[in-house]
C-alpha cells in the first residue's frame, strides 16, 4: 500500500507504508479459506462463521466489513487479499470486546455486587479546610462518570433554612437548591445507570422536612422510591436507569446518633435527651411530611455501633450502606475477611478518604 504526501509545497512524493509480516499462522489460515490469493464475500463468511463462531453472520455483515476495509486501501473488488485479512483480524471491528462506551458487563444483579464510581464532600472546590463550596465540582463529577454524589447539610446561621458546607471548617457555603439542580441537569449526561444522593444531615426535623419537600419537587419522576419488595435486596443498575437515589439517615436514626455522639456523663442529663428525642420521634410519625421524608431514603445509612466487632452484623430485614474510612476495611480484610465479603453480598459499603488537609 502506498501514501502520497506533498514536498516543498508542490512536489508529490509516494511512499510504501511499511507493515508488519502476517505471522505464519495467519497465512495459513487465509490459505484455507481463500482461493487465488484473495478470500470472497462466501468465504470470509464461512470463516467467520467457523472461525469467529459469529453465528449470527451473514453477506451483508461480511460486505461491511468489506466496505470498513475499502478504506484502508487493502480491498479488492473481488474479495480481500492477505493484508487485508490481517487488517481485519487486527482491527476494533474485530475486537473480542465491544466497542469502547458499550456496556458488556451483567448489570441485572442487585447495586451492592458492583463497584460504584464515588464521590467524598463532591461540593468542594480544593482542599477540606477552607476551599469553596460550588456547584462546578458537582457537574465536574458528574460529567467525568461519577455515580455517588454527596453532600453535607447543616442548617444556616438563622436555623431557618438547610445549606450545603462542610461543617468545622473554614469551607464557605452553597445554596442547597443549586446543587440539587446541579445534579438533576447533570446525572444522566454520559451513563444512564444510576445516581445515589448521599445527604450527611446534621439536620433537625422541621428542616429535614423541608429538605424532603426540595428534593421531592427538583426530581419529580427520576426520584426512585423504595418499596417492600426492595427492603431485603437492593434493585439492579439495569432497573434503576435514570433514577436518582437518595442515600441518608432516617429521622429517628438521626435523633438517636445525636443522642449517642452527647459528650456528656451525666445519666440523668443523658436520659432526657433519650426522652426528647423519643418525642420528637413520635411528633414526627405524627405529621405527614416526616413520613415522606422518610419514604424519600432508597438506601439507609447504616451506623457503626459496637465498633469493628459488631459493624458488619447488618440487619436481617434490611439492605443498608455501610460508611467508614479507608483504614477499617483494610484491618477487616484482615481479621474478617469472610465476613467482610458476606456483607457486601447484600448491603453497600462505602469507603472515604482518611481525614486529609
């Protein structure tokens, strides 16, 4: 095969392009399946078939692939000569894979037996102390194939509204409403599977509600709401397309981990704390926005009670995701490892970046 390239501006010169030597194996098996030094749209048909094991293979797929190799100047009229076979073996259309951005893999198991591209405080613009909250990471993340979006909620400085910041830091803030639109235009323009919404809320009731309310009206119909039929075994990526999945703690969760994290040692103290929150939890079963609030949560966040030991006990009666650093999984590798894949054959563990500055 030859290529001309202009010299100077106005001289063409032509030179043979130098390829490789088809091993001998090849050529063996182009003499096979040819005759006269080139190999027919019916032969290359029959080769395919009982070569490739391309059944479903017919003249028409063969003429296409005729017709790709017309362009690389290795195509004859009356078939393709031995260049042009190794060509084909060599080329992407011959690819034992399908072509790059095709999805081959299994995607009807449930979400727990896959690796979910994720993202740590995906609001930040730079570091963990005192960057710039914004919504341009978030499109950033999105747009580069990031499935697992997260947020912190903390409510503002007059207690009246939720904002999104990373709290005891020096980070500014972002209005929650544009990152939830950030999301919603963004989620499904490169992948169609779907996107979990992390809300780490430091969040009280009334403001909880009105986090339910935002989401509720920004997705609208691409909100996945979980029924019974999930509680025991998360959907597939293959249901789940171009749904968005809200990931947090529940209301009385919430409560219950405020309770626990309380510094003090006081027992008295301690048991009224437990009180109240026992009867903000029930004001909340009350009142129907807390009960949407919680029909929003399509995968509970789980806590990690007991510490290593207990940690990956899971709940019998429902799917949950898991958080911890980077460091935990390593040691539970290490001394439960057995547990550790029990586990994740049914819940989501999701792993974060080890306090860094």
């Amino acid at each position: 095969m030859k290529e001309s390239f202009k010299v100077c501006f106005c001289c063409v010169r032509s030179f043979k392009v130098k390829t490789s030597e088809p091993p001998q194996e090849i050529k063996t098996l182009f003499e096979d399946y040819s005759g006269d030094g080139r190999m027919s749209v019916d032969e290359m048909l029959r080769f395919v078939i009982q070569v490739q094991g391309e059944k479903h293979a017919d003249s028409n797929y063969v003429k296409d692939i005729f017709h790709r190799l017309k362009h690389h100047g290795v195509f004859h009229p009356r078939g393709i000569h031995l260049e042009g076979f190794y060509r084909y073996l060599l080329s992407d259309f011959n690819s034992p894979l399908p072509p790059s951005g095709q999805v081959w893999q299994d995607m009807n198991q449930p979400l727990s037996h896959y690796f979910l591209y994720t993202g740590h405080n995906s609001y930040l613009t730079g570091n963990q102390l005192n960057s710039r909250s914004s919504t341009g990471p978030i499109v950033k993340a999105l747009r580069s194939g990031v499935r697992v979006i997260e947020l912190d909620l903390w409510p503002n400085s007059s207690g009246t509204e939720a904002e999104v910041r990373h709290g005891g830091t020096l980070t500014s803030r972002e209005d929650l409403q544009k990152c939830l639109n950030a999301v919603k235009e963004n989620a499904f323009e490169v992948s169609e599977y779907p996107v979990v919404l992390t809300l780490e809320d430091h969040l009280p009731p009334d403001l909880q509600k009105k986090v339910a309310k935002m989401v509720s009206q920004t997705f609208g119909g691409t909100l996945f709401r979980c029924t019974d039929e999930y509680k025991e075994r998360f959907p597939s990526p293959e249901a789940l397309k171009n749904k968005i999945l809200i990931s947090t703690k529940p209301p009385k969760e919430y409560l219950q981990t405020q309770v626990s994290q309380s510094a003090t040692t006081d027992e008295s103290v301690k048991a009224k704390k437990v009180a109240d929150a026992e009867e903000l939890i029930q004001d909340e079963d009350e009142e129907t926005v807390a009960v949407e609030y919680r029909d929003l949560i399509s995968i509970h966040a789980g806590n990690r009670k007991g510490g290593l030991k207990n940690c990956l006990n899971g709940d019998p009666n429902r799917v949950i995701r898991l958080s911890m650093s980077e460091q935990w999984p390593e040691t539970l590798a290490k001394n439960r490892g057995s547990d550790l894949v029990k586990f994740t054959q049914r819940n989501i563990l999701r792993i974060f970046p080890k306090t860094t500055f």
